[in-house]
C-alpha cells in the first residue's frame, strides 16, 4: 500500500506576494514567455520550451534580474511564436482528448494552452481544480502518460505548482496533450506480467537490463530514435523488465530511485563520453514527482511511480546501458564550500543560460535535503558537474533520425 509521510509539501514562492526585484522580473518574464511562446519549439516542433524550468530553478539559485533576462534573451530566439502559424482556439471541452499524441496535431500546441487558459478563467483562477479535473480523470487518466516527451510534461508542471502560476499550469497541462504517447497503455491496463524476476529497486532493473543480451547490439547509436526501435522491436523484452518492479511504498521507493537518478545523472560513461542530456531527465523527472507527489490522488500515485520506472527503463536503454559508479564521486576532491557557493559558482559559469544547467543543480541539492548528505556525496556530484561540465552528449544521429 502507498502512502505519503516522507515527502512533505515543499515551498510555494508565490511571485505576487514577494518584493525581491528578481521575483518582478521572474514574473515578467514568465507572462511574457506565455503569451509570446508556444510550449514545444523547432526543429519539426520536437523540443519543448523549457524558460519556465530554466528561469524558476536560476531565480531559486539566487540569479539577479539581470541572469535572468539574460537567460530569456538567449533561449527566445530558439522558441516558436505563437502569432505565427499555430493553429489557435480550436481545442474546446467537447473534443480535448479527440488530438491527445497526435503528431499530425502538433500545431495545436498554443490552442492546447488556449484552452486550459480559458478552463481555469471559467473557475475564477482555480487551476488544481482543472488539473484534477483533467489529469486524474477517466479510465485513461492524462497523468499516465506524463513521462512522454521526456517528462516534460511532469517537469512543467512541478514548475507550475512551485510558483503557484497559472500560466505554468496551462503550460504543463498542453504538454501532457500533446505529448501523449504509448507510455499510457501500460498504466490505462496493466500489461500481463513476464517478469523472470522481481525487486522494488530500479538499480536492479538496470543492472538485468545491462546483462539481458538481447539489447546487447540493438543499435550503434545513442539516441532518441532509439525509443521507436524499443517499441516497435523490444516490446516484449521492455515489458519483461517492467513488469518485474514492484511498487508497494512510493515514498520509500522514490527515496532509493533519487538515489539512483542522482549517481546516473553525475557519473554515466556512455560510448559519447560526457553528461548525457537523456540521462539527466531521469534526475529533472526525479526532481519534479518529489514536488509533485504530496498533491498527487492517493490512487494514482503508485500508477506515477511505476510510469517514472518505465521511463527511467527506456532512457537507460536508449543511451545503450551505460555503466555508472559512485566511485568517482567519492573519491573527488570539492573545490566549492557548500551550497551557496556552489549556486553562487553555477551563475557564474560560461554554461548558465543553459535551459538544463540550473535544474541539474538544483535537483542534486534536492536529494540531498530529501535523503541527508551522505558524506557530501550530491554536494560532491554538484561541484564535479559544475567544473567539469562541457556541453551535453548522447544526441547520437540527432533529430534527422527522429522518424
């Protein structure tokens, strides 16, 4: 049985209520992002606008106005105007679900978010009630399929709930629609369970997936594209894997899996070399459900729980199985004194506007006030990231091989 004492709420910073000047430009920023933006962005409306992630975690690390209009500036020229050719007030009450994954359907980006901004103006600013009344709701709920673009949609949305916003919210709930994929049958209906083992850890779920011989030669590259080759040529072998976790405590698991995402996303040797950009959204992702899961139905939260595990199944797979240690970690040497020089070091680095940079920060600092120090290991894992961070890997052929 799930049950929810470990995690409790984290802080709300309600940007109307604060007098920080970084909180007005944060605010700015943010309605300016929303009305101007759409939420998925080029190439082929593939990648997600992700200002809310970058500008929120930067702001919590002490960015200035000044980083942080900064930070906008360099991302707005990668985002789409929703002026231009998006479809727009075309999504209604009657047909949201009729577009839900449907690629074809990806203009309907802006009219997604036209459509929640209208759902939670006609519930006087209500917006938990149309998130309940949309995520939760149904015989194939909307939150099972979170995870689809690279849980962008769950990452959004803990943005929404940490800044009280609205706006974020609309955002998030757009996301979910249209990144809607196949990840939700194996939560709507549970598939039939091959299993050859079971464990509640997902390190021993990667580890089998290491030594299963059957992804042994599956592809030569890393890569998104990789993830229609499981589906379409794996499935059975994924499902295996999948249906051997066993979720029966979601705070104590989630607890163990942060553990995991943490020395993943810090000390993962791919064939790229590097940090892999897939593999820290198994930490972004981490991150967001321990601010999501105080607010989430008890009845769904172990349905979240085992969805996290499918997607950290499927991104460790399509990075092609990396190996990963701890070991580096605890044997390096920290150059920063604590948390606020390490924050104080990552708004200084060359990397900052980075829309990933400060969330990967944040998220390891996460762990640790969620799980204790550790002999400083998260702490460690944030100063190595920081000084010897040089770019993102782990693209492999790109978004040309992307079908």
């Amino acid at each position: 049985m799930a049950d929810s004492t470990v995690f409790e709420k984290a802080p709300v910073y309600r940007l109307g209520e604060r007098e920080d000047d970084p909180a007005k430009t944060l605010a700015k920023l943010l309605k300016a992002n929303h009305e101007s933006n759409a939420v998925l962005r080029n190439p082929r409306l593939l990648f997600h606008n992700h200002v809310p992630h970058a500008l929120g975690s930067s702001y919590l690390l002490g960015a200035n106005s000044a980083k942080l209009e900064e930070i906008y500036a360099a991302e707005k020229p990668n985002l789409y105007d929703v002026t231009t050719d998006l479809a727009r007030h075309t999504i209604t009450r009657d047909n949201w679900r009729q577009f839900l994954g449907q690629k074809k359907y990806v203009r309907y980006t802006a009219a997604y978010v036209d459509y929640f901004d209208a759902e939670i103006e006609r519930v006087n600013g209500d917006w938990k009630k149309v998130v309940v009344g949309h995520l939760y709701s149904g015989t194939q709920p909307l939150v099972n399929s979170f995870c689809g673009g690279l849980g962008h949609p769950f990452i959004h949305l803990a943005y929404g709930y940490e800044f009280d916003s609205k706006e974020v919210i609309a955002e998030a709930l757009s996301l979910g629609c249209t990144e809607y994929d196949q990840m939700h049958a194996y939560l709507d209906t549970p598939p039939s369970d091959t299993s050859t083992y079971k464990t509640k850890k997902i390190s021993d779920v990667l580890e089998n997936l290491r030594n299963d011989k059957r992804f042994a030669n599956y592809s030569k590259n890393l890569g998104f594209a990789n993830m229609f080759t499981l589906f379409d040529e794996y499935e059975p072998a994924v499902r295996e894997h999948f249906t051997s976790l066993i979720v029966d405590n979601v705070d104590e698991q989630l607890l163990d899996w942060l553990q995991t995402a943490a020395a993943l996303a810090t000390t993962a040797v791919t064939i790229e070399g590097g940090y892999d950009f897939y593999i820290a959204h198994i930490l972004t992702v981490g991150h967001a459900l321990r601010i999501l899961m105080p607010y989430i139905p008890e009845e769904h939260k172990v349905p979240v729980m085992k969805q996290f595990g499918l997607f950290i199944i499927l991104i460790y797979l399509m990075e092609l199985t990396p190996s990963y240690d701890s070991a580096s970690i605890w044997s390096y040497k920290a150059k920063s004194e604590g948390w606020k020089t390490l924050y104080q070091d990552a708004l200084a680095s060359q990397w900052f506007t980075d829309v990933h940079w400060s969330k990967v920060v944040r998220a390891l600092n996460m762990v640790e006030e969620v799980r204790g120090s550790e002999d400083e290991f998260y702490k460690k894992a944030a100063d190595k990231f920081i000084r010897e961070f040089d770019g993102w890997t782990g693209f492999g052929l790109g978004v040309d091989a992307i079908p």
